[in-house]
C-alpha cells in the first residue's frame, strides 16, 4: 500500500471498556491509527456516528484521506449521550447495517467494536487493504469481513443513502424506522 492511498485514521478513546479488550487502544498501539482528544477531531474529518441520519458512501473516500477517519470509542450503553452532548468539528456519519464479528456481540446487527467500524467504513471507502489490515489484529478480524462480505461489496458500490436502505432492507429485514 502506497502512502499516497493510507487512510488518516483517529479514534477518540473514552476509557470506558475494560483496557485489554480495547479495540481503539490497540489499532493506537500498533501505529494503525493516532489518539486524539474531542476537540482534536480535524474539521472536514468523517466521524462515525451511529446516530447520524447520513450514511458513509464511497464518495468519503477522499474526505478520510485527506482529513481522516474518526471513531469514538466508548460504551454502547453511554453512546447516545456522548454523541449528543458534543459538538464535533468534522461530517457525522453512521455505518449502514452489518453483523459484528466479535466474541462478545458474534453476529448481533450494529454492535460493533470501534476496529469493526473502522474496518468497514475504510472497506466501503475502498481501503480495502488497510481494512484487513486493522482486522489482522486480531484472531476474530477476518470472521468480521466473511459475516458481512457481500452486503460489503454491495455498500461500496451503492450511490446514494437511498440505495443504502434499500441494501440494509435486502440484507437484514430492517424498516426505515428502527
């Protein structure tokens, strides 16, 4: 991988999770991405937000590389009032519907570690590569790509949120409304 294609990646650690189990700290450990603070976020930067009404599409690509890719990373059970209370200096974006791959939410819709939603956002930009890259940290990674490869695919090639919910309904049975 060229460096002129690497990502910008961020993630903005909460310490909320038990450390070990830490996805974030350990993409930061390994040089994969940098920690930064709330009010370090870049402006312009795509920060996943799994309550934005606007879903990733591959035309961010450009907005990760240049700016960056940012994930907070902290507790589902603290998730809607952190992503509430902030204001965050960059474009808020939710990840379409997938399986988790973790041991601790296997194939549950949307619960994701902070690595697997990096992962997917970077796949669905066309970071192919540096996905996999990510998901090599850890044993369980590549069972996250084979749980979600096709709707992956199909994301990736989607042009717009409408062609994004109607993939989300083919896959998972979801309505607009949940």
């Amino acid at each position: 991988m060229s460096r002129n294609e690497a990502p910008k990646l961020f993630t903005v650690e909460m310490r909320e999770d038990d450390p070990a189990k830490c996805t974030s700290a350990k993409m930061s450990k390994f040089r994969l991405a940098r920690a930064i603070r709330l009010n370090q976020i870049p402006s312009g930067a795509i920060i996943l937000n799994p309550f934005s009404p606007e879903t990733i599409l591959n035309q961010d690509k450009a907005s990760i590389q240049t700016r960056g890719l940012v994930v907070i990373d902290c507790s589902w059970v603290n998730a809607a009032s952190r992503f509430k209370e902030k204001q965050m200096n960059g474009i808020q974006r939710r990840l379409p519907a997938l399986l988790a791959g973790n041991p601790t939410n296997y194939a549950k819709i949307g619960a994701l570690s902070s690595l697997e939603a990096c992962a997917a956002a970077l796949f669905i930009t066309g970071f192919h590569a540096y996905a996999e890259k990510l998901l090599s940290l850890y044993k369980w990674g590549p069972t996250f790509l084979s749980l979600n490869s096709y709707a992956l695919n199909d994301y990736e090639k989607a042009k717009s949120q409408n062609e994004i919910e109607e993939l989300e309904l083919d896959y998972f049975q979801r309505t607009k409304s949940q």
